[in-house]
C-alpha cells in the first residue's frame, strides 16, 4: 500500500491545499495530511487548532488522515511506512521552491520520491497569509477555504477589524 504524505504548516488550511488533497486521495491508498511545525514561522493557529480544522475538512475522504510533528518530515514519512512526498504547487514561484525542497528531501531520504500536484487554476492565487489578510479587511474567504476555517479566521481576527477606527 502506497502512503503519501503531504506536509504544511496550513495556517490556515485553503481551498487549494483540499485541491491538492482530493487529487492525492484519487491516487494513493492512503495519504496522511501533516501540520508540521516550523519554529521559523509565526502562526495565527495553533498547531491544535489547524489539526482540528485539516480533520474537519477531510472526514469524507476515508482514505486521509491528519497528523502533526516538529520534526522533519522525511523522517515523520520514515516512521510511518510512506514512499511518496507531495507538494502543492500554485506557479512557478512555487515550482521553484518546492524543486529546491524536493533536491534537500532527496538528499536526506533518497527512498522517498515526491510529487508536485497543482491546485486547480482559479486557485492559484490562494494563500494562507491572503486569506488572513482578505478577513482583517473585512473580506468574504468562504469561497476560499473550508467553512469552518472562515469562521476561525472571521472568530480570531474580528477583534481587529472592531478595534480599528
């Protein structure tokens, strides 16, 4: 049985990484969704609740699971039996990137292979730090993320938008 992982720090999970996500559960038996802590990054979500909203948004595929680490990620896909790493890609500043990522994670763990699977077009220019920027704006994310992070987003950065004149 195949297992793919597929890693981020999902502050907050979008619309474009469930893209990604429903095309990994087409191709492999089972794909394990990974918040992965990165001390580099400053978080809106706690790890917590982005574990709370990646399982709310992937229950009706039965073949993905959420996990968390504060490790590295190949060594989480070791642990775990996993062959495949993916990655999402919006463009090519994206593609770069992760190409970058893929040759450091060869490097460490030449046994795992990755896989780039972009996000639908009208996607592409969906991010984590958009979303939260669109929200303290005062913008609708609905189209953009799953219902029950735009009510986290709207839930944690309302206090902002009420106390700015």
């Amino acid at each position: 049985m195949t297992i793919a992982v597929y890693a981020g720090s999902f502050d907050p999970v979008t619309a474009g990484h469930m893209s990604v996500v429903r095309q990994a559960a087409r191709l492999f038996r089972h794909v394990v969704v990974v918040v992965a802590i990165n001390p580099d990054k400053q978080t809106l979500l706690s790890a917590e609740e982005r574990v709370a909203l990646l399982r709310e948004a992937v229950a009706h595929h039965p073949n993905v699971t959420v996990a968390f680490t504060q490790g590295l990620i190949v060594d989480f896909a070791r642990d775990i039996g996993a062959s495949v790493l993916l990655r999402g890609v919006r463009g090519a500043t994206d593609a770069q990137f992760e190409t970058t990522l893929a040759q450091n994670n060869r490097a460490l763990a030449p046994e795992l292979s990755t896989l780039f699977l972009p996000a639908e077009a009208h996607l592409a220019e969906v991010s984590s730090s958009g979303l939260k920027a669109r929200v303290a704006r005062g913008e609708d994310v609905s189209a953009f993320c799953p219902p029950a992070v735009a009510a986290k987003l709207q839930e944690r950065l309302a206090p902002t938008l009420r106390s700015s004149p």
